[in-house]
C-alpha cells in the first residue's frame, strides 16, 4: 500500500480491479499502466521484427503492439489464441496476422525467416502450462531479445495456489539449469522493485 495522504491511498488490488477494464482503441487490453509504458520502451530498444504473442484475448494487446511497430518503422505481430474471439479494430491492423487453435500449433519455422524476434507469454498463466510455452518457444526467441512472461503478480494477489505457483514458478524452474535466458531486472524494478505485473518477467536471452 502507498499512502498519497492522509485520505488517500493506492493499493494493488484497486489497480489490478482498474487494469480489467483497461482498453486501447476501445478494445479490452488488460494490462497495467506500468507495463504500457515498459513495453513501448522495450520495443523501441529491442526493434523487433516479428513479436509473437500467446494469448490474443479480443486483440487489444496486439492492437498496441503493432501501433508500436508501426511507429518504429518496421515489425509485425503473430497473435495465438484457441478460438477467435479477435475485434474489429484489431483484425483490421495490416500488421496483426491471427493464429487460432492454441500455442501448440503455431509452427515454429515462421519465426526463422525473421532476423529479430520476440516472444510473450500471456496464456492461461498456469503453472504446467506457463513452462510449456517458455520451452517450446525459447528457442526462437533471439540473442539480445526478450522473452516476457506476463502476470506473475498473482503471486502478491494471492492467486498463485489456484494456478499452481503460476508464471512465477514457472519462469523459477525455466530459468533454473539455463545460461542462455536471464531475469532482467532492469524492467521488472524499473518504477520499483516489481512495479510490474510481470515480476521477474522479462527474460533476456544471451545467446
């Protein structure tokens, strides 16, 4: 809790509670406003050719990104969901290509014909499930790029038992016999140790 004065207060669960009804474009992108601002950062610094993002949700996350993109001057955005539940703005982007059936069908040799590519992780956020992803797409993830995994604040929100440790775990036993990902706190502690949603979340790949 952050104390503004004396009647007034910031807590967790009221941003979390207001990043649900967060949109971009009119369309719902939940996502919070600290993690806005580090991603067009990150982007910018990382100049992504291709960002790959599991969970689509109505696209508006996907929206921001590629309006990023488009602003670098270059990139476009792989958006992966089970079923297509993708808006209208969002589908209308030249830059968003859609990919339903779920992670497990996206074919990895898309990314290889693109130079610099990063990945993000937004799923079910389960524990067994987080982990899948990260291995199955570290590899095409690129030296000097990220890999970002998404809403580790569970753990503070006292969620983390339903989902079975969650991202967290996941990103803890990824990261445990791995030389070539570290957590790059930079990111995460960038307002202040985990004033992220993503604590310990964004992932760097070395080599």
């Amino acid at each position: 809790m952050i104390e503004i004065n004396s009647t007034t207060t910031i807590t967790l669960e009221g941003i979390n509670e207001g990043h649900h009804l967060v949109t971009y474009k009119g369309v719902k992108c939940t996502k919070s406003p600290f993690d806005y601002v580090l991603y067009q950062m990150l982007i910018h610094k990382v100049q992504p050719d291709l960002i790959i993002e599991i969970g689509s949700n109505e696209g508006g996350s996907a929206l921001y990104l590629a309006d990023l993109l488009q602003l670098s001057g270059k990139g476009v955005v792989h958006t992966i969901d089970v079923e297509d539940r993708i808006a209208a703005p969002a589908k209308a982007h030249p830059l968003i290509q859609f990919f339903n059936g779920g992670w497990e069908m996206y074919d990895l040799s898309i990314p290889t014909s693109y130079k610099i590519v990063l990945v993000i992780e937004d799923s079910s956020h389960t524990y067994s499930n987080t982990l899948q992803v990260l291995n199955r797409f570290a590899p095409v993830v690129t030296p000097g790029s990220y890999l970002v995994v998404e809403d580790g604040i569970i753990d503070s929100l006292g969620m983390s038992e339903t989902f079975d440790g969650g991202p967290i775990r996941a990103i803890k036993t990824f990261l445990k016999d791995r030389s070539d990902f570290f957590a790059d706190l930079y990111w995460s502690d960038f307002f202040g140790k985990n004033a992220t949603f993503n604590p310990i979340g964004y992932l760097k790949r070395l080599n």
